[in-house]
C-alpha cells in the first residue's frame, strides 16, 4: 500500500515497527503497517492506470471508380 500526508506524521504499531511519514512524500508500506497509516491520518495514494491505446483506425484502400 502506498500512503501519503499532508504533515509530517510518526506511526508506530504494537509489534515495535515505526515510521515517519513526510509531508508530501509517497512512502509504501505493508497493508498491515498501512491501515496503521490511515489510522493515523495518511491518505492512500492509488496508481492511476495505464491509459489504453486508442483503437487503430481501418482504412480503406478502394480506388474511386470512373
């Protein structure tokens, strides 16, 4: 999971781990230590996804006809 803030927020969990996350800055993190995160005050950051490539157009190659 990748969690942001907007101020500088320090997260500890009950099994010793502990993080500082800085304003601004993208940090990714364990979904355990992440729902922590979000408890805390961080946002979740979601990838946006691939944009898909526009469809080919077909064109044709017909002669004009007399």
């Amino acid at each position: 999971m990748k969690v942001t803030a907007k101020t500088d927020i320090y997260v500890s969990s009950p099994w010793g781990a502990a993080i500082i996350v800085r304003a601004g800055e993208v940090k990714e993190v364990g979904d355990d230590f992440g729902y922590l995160c979000l408890q805390a005050g961080c946002t979740e950051v979601k990838d946006e996804p691939k944009p898909k490539p526009a469809p080919k157009k077909k064109t044709s190659a017909k002669k004009a006809e007399s």
